[in-house]
C-alpha cells in the first residue's frame, strides 16, 4: 500500500467520522454533548486538512 493510498483511506475515514458526528448532533437534545460533538467534527475536518497537505 502506498502512502497516497494510506492518505487517502486516513482521509475517508475522518470524513465519515465527521459526519457520523454532525448526524448525531441532529438527533441529540442535550447541550453538553452537542457542543462535544460540534468539537469532534470540527477536529475531524482539522485532521483532514492536515492529512490533505501532506
């Protein structure tokens, strides 16, 4: 496996991450765990950009 491809699995899985997170965060109803969900998707997309860059 070559590190593109590495990249690119890293990079749909952070994908899928996020919007597991964004989906959850449509169904919630507490504050606390949507404000820690809203955290984690952004995180997500912030590894993406990372992982993209390389």
């Amino acid at each position: 496996m070559s590190k593109s491809d590495t990249n690119n699995n890293l990079l749909k899985v952070k994908l899928a991450l996020a919007e597991k997170c964004d989906r959850l965060i449509q169904t919630t109803t507490s504050v606390p765990r949507r404000k820690k969900l809203t955290n984690q998707a952004a995180r997500f997309r912030r590894q993406m950009a990372d992982i993209a860059r390389r």
